[in-house]
C-alpha cells in the first residue's frame, strides 16, 4: 500500500510521537518512577495510536492563477 506525501508525512509524525512516549515510558521504568506517570504515558500512547490519520485526496482548484490542495 502507499500514501500520498501528506498522508506519509502524518503517519512519519504519529510514528515519532509514539517512539518519544515509548522512550520517555522506558526511562521511568528504569528510574523507578511513579507509576501514576507510566500509566498517564501508557495512555497517552493508545490515544495516539487511535488517532485516525485522515486522507486528503487533492484538490487542484485554480483560484486565481494559485493551485489549491
């Protein structure tokens, strides 16, 4: 499967959320950190990952003498 340029470029931005919550969440469990706050970054992560990324399929309108998309 492949993705237009603006739909690769959300899922390559989820993508380095989630490797930062993951990272940050690695760095708690390693520090003995609250566990209130791994499950606050556990949470973040699975709403990131819910999000759904949504398709724009391009518009090329010309409004004066400008390509819309």
């Amino acid at each position: 499967m492949s993705f237009c340029d603006h739909c690769q470029g959300q899922r390559f931005d989820r993508a380095q959320v989630l490797r930062a919550l993951r990272a940050a969440r690695k760095r708690l469990r390693r520090s003995e950190g609250s566990r209130e706050a791994e499950h606050v970054l556990a949470f973040a992560i699975e709403t990131v990952r819910s999000l759904e990324i949504p398709h724009f399929d391009p518009v090329d309108e010309v409004v004066d003498g400008e390509v819309v998309h």
